[in-house]
C-alpha cells in the first residue's frame, strides 16, 4: 500500500489548510483521558484481569477476598494489592464486612472502560 504524496488543494483540505478541520473538537479533557489511562493502567495486568473477570462473573456480583485467594492461588497480600488499585482507578469497588472485604465491579467505572473500547458511530458525511 503506497502513500500518496500529493497535496491537497485548497477546497480539498478544508478551512484552515488541514485534511480534518474539525478534529481538534473531538480531543478529550486531559484529566479525562489521565482517569481513563490510569483504568486501563490498572486492568492491564494478567492477574488483575483475571481478577476483574472473577468478580464480574461471580454469582451475587461481588467476591471476598478469601474467595479470590484461594480461586488464584496466591497470597492475601498479593490479591489485595491488585484489589486496592483497581479500587483505586474506579473499576472496583469494597465493602467491609466484618473482618473480610467484599468486592464488586463500578457499574460506572465499566461504562466507562468499555466505552473507550466502543467506535463513537459514523462520522458526518462530507457536505457534496
């Protein structure tokens, strides 16, 4: 596949003299895009997505820590910490009960992770 090297005439590349004019409207907030970098920062970790897929998939909606520990074989420090930062970033959130801590996914924090994932639909067709 070549790229072209011609430019675009006047009419063609818009009203500034860019291929996309309108682009810049489509940036995010910055502190948006820090919140959004530091959910998917969190999630992005073998253990971590396994533990995410855990909760999400657990009967009631929500797992204990000793669940966890034992499902993944590793330590209570271990999880916890995984547990804290994705709690930390929005993805999760805790419940004390007692001496255990309960864990279930942020309704909020998942629209928002998946909807990064999601094409924003079909841009505007070119006025002809």
């Amino acid at each position: 596949m070549g790229i072209s090297t011609s430019e675009a005439g006047p009419e063609e590349a818009g009203e500034a003299g860019t291929c996309t004019p309108s682009l810049s409207c489509l940036l995010i907030d910055r502190e948006e895009a820090e919140r959004l970098a530091a959910m998917l920062k969190a999630i992005a970790d073998p253990t971590r997505l396994q533990l995410f897929r855990l909760i999400e998939r657990a009967p009631r909606g929500e797992a204990c820590v000793c669940d966890l520990t034992q499902c993944l074989g590793l330590r209570q420090p271990t999880v916890s910490h995984h547990l804290k930062l994705m709690t930390e970033a929005g993805l999760l959130d805790r419940e004390r009960r007692g001496a255990w801590v309960w864990y279930s996914v942020n309704p909020d924090g998942l629209r928002r992770l998946r909807a990064i994932l999601e094409p924003v639909g079909e841009p505007e067709a070119a006025a002809a």
